[in-house]
C-alpha cells in the first residue's frame, strides 16, 4: 500500500513525532489490515519515501467524532475537523466513515528513502537474486 503525504506530516513522520494518519475509510483504506506495511511518499516530487508498519486501526463515522475521543477542547475539536475537509468533502465522509491508522517507522535510527536518480545507478549484482534492484536505501541518521 502507499499514500502520499505533504511535507509537514512526512517530516513528522520520520523525525518520529507523528505516529497516526488520520483518512477517509475508503475502498483503499479498507484494504488495510493491522501488520501491513505502508509506503508514505513525500509531496511533491514523490521522491523521497517511508516505509512503516500499521499498529492499530480505528474508525469512527465522522472526523468530529473520532476527534471527540481524542480532544477535549472544542477549538480544537472544531479547528481539526474544518482542516479534514480541505481533504475530503462531508458528503465522502458521510459516505465512508473515517480510519485513525496507528504507524510505526521501520528500523529505529535508519530512515528509508527512495531516489530514483540513485536507485537507476545501484549496479545490478547489488542484491542476491540476479537483475533485482533495491527500491530502498538504508542512510543512517548520524
């Protein structure tokens, strides 16, 4: 499975400050399952990926009420939903429901990223099986 991200909730996500991705209970999130895994590529280039595990699923019927569960200030509650439906319209989400996906980043003190100018240039003996390449490479953080 992958699904795209803006800059702020990828950036989140690697540095390990985001660990749930909230999204409309579509046919695609329903396919989702706990113990699979979830390719995030970063807007707008699509470049740069994560890759993490799904640790938990949640749904509600609306994102007012699946933020009722979490917050208990209004404002926010309020301020949260408003910015759900910049994404998806009342209409969908009434249609579908919505999913909190609880996310775990794969391999602490690594990050995986994709670049396809880098990946093109791995020599093809790089992995075991002949003519397969590595879609990830592993950067240490340091």
């Amino acid at each position: 499975m992958s699904l795209r991200l803006n800059e702020s909730p990828f950036e989140g996500i690697k540095n390990g400050t985001k660990t749930i991705e909230f999204r409309l209970y579509d046919e695609k999130r329903q396919q989702i399952k706990v113990g699979d895994k979830i390719e995030f590529s970063k807007l707008p280039d699509l470049q740069e990926k994560l890759l993490v595990d799904v640790v938990q699923l949640y749904r509600k019927d609306t994102f007012e009420n699946l933020f009722r569960k979490l917050y208990t200030d209004e404002e926010k509650i309020k301020r949260k939903t408003k910015s759900m439906y910049q994404y998806y319209s009342p209409e969908k989400e009434k249609e579908y429901g919505v999913i909190v996906i609880k996310i775990s980043l794969i391999s602490n003190g690594f990050r995986y990223t994709y670049n396809k100018l880098v990946r093109d240039k791995i020599p093809e003996n790089i992995d075991s099986e002949p003519g397969r390449k590595s879609q990830y490479r592993i950067l240490n953080d340091n």
